[in-house]
C-alpha cells in the first residue's frame, strides 16, 4: 500500500470525514458484560467535522447497554472501494432536539412513534482515532492496481490515512 508521505493530518482528517460522509452504515462494536466482542448496523445520521457521528436507537438494546457500562466502541464502514475504521467513546445522549434535528423516515422505520417514542435515544461517538483505505477511481483503477501487483511485485496502490483525532 502506498501512502502519502505528505499528506498532513488536516488533509488525512478532512479525507477522513469525506469518506465517512458517503457511508451511511457502519457496523458499531460493543464489548459486553462478558467481555465478548458484539457488532451490530446502525445508520449514521451525521458527521461532524471532527469526525464525531451521532446514531438514533432505541434505549432497549444490547448495544446501548454495552456503551452505558463499557463507552469505548469500533465502527468499520466500506463501500466498493473504501474502508473506514473508527475507534471513540460513545455516550448515550437524551436530547429531543438534537433527536427532532437528526430525525428521518430511515430512523422512523425502526422507531414508527417518531422522535416522541420514549425508546429513541441518540448514540454520539466522538472519535479518537481513525484509519482508512480508499481505492480512488473505482473497480476499473482496483483492478489496474491489482494486475501492475501481479506483474511488479509492488504492494496495491491505495490510500491510506491514520488519524488520530
């Protein structure tokens, strides 16, 4: 892989937080009670530009028990030619406007009472530290970079990034 050499952290965060803002999923891992790695979708609902996210769930679950006992959590997010990996601190935040302000039908097909329903609840992580690969250009550069492999010898042409936020 190569990487930047000189790519600044401004620039590494910025491509960071562009990355993440065109991946609406990401898988949110948990340590639970035992000690047991959980991962479980949930929908971002923003990115700000620290690269903190905000989540809408409901207070009922697994993994909103996990953050309120144990707040250190992953997020990995891809696309077709991305990777993200995230790690923060998440805290369960009760705050209707921000729920009112981030509310859509996505978040409506899990909580049909809207952002009234006493179950819904906003996960925010802010984010420590972050990594990413993107791929520029799609499955036909990939595909380049993966045969100009084959025949060199060199490692895949990526970007990558480390950003410690």
């Amino acid at each position: 892989m190569s990487t930047d050499d000189h790519d600044t952290p401004h620039a590494q965060e910025r491509k960071l937080v562009e990355l993440v803002d065109g991946m609406p999923i990401a898988m949110m891992t948990t340590l639970d009670a035992e000690g047991r790695l959980r991962a479980v979708p949930m929908a971002r609902q923003e990115v700000e530009p620290t690269a903190d996210l905000w989540f809408i769930t409901a207070r009922d679950t697994q993994h909103v028990d996990d953050v309120r006992a144990r707040p250190q959590v992953g997020l990995t997010f891809s696309s077709r030619d991305s990777w993200v990996s995230l790690r923060g601190t998440a805290t369960v935040v009760d705050d209707d406007a921000k729920l009112r302000e981030l509310w859509n039908t996505f978040a409506e097909a899990w909580l049909p009472g809207g952002p009234e329903d006493p179950q819904a609840v906003l996960i925010h992580v802010a984010v420590e530290h972050g990594e990413y690969w993107d791929s520029p250009g799609g499955k036909v550069a990939s595909l380049i970079s993966f045969a100009k492999t084959k025949l060199t010898g060199d490692t895949y042409d990526a970007d990558t990034g480390r950003v410690d936020l």
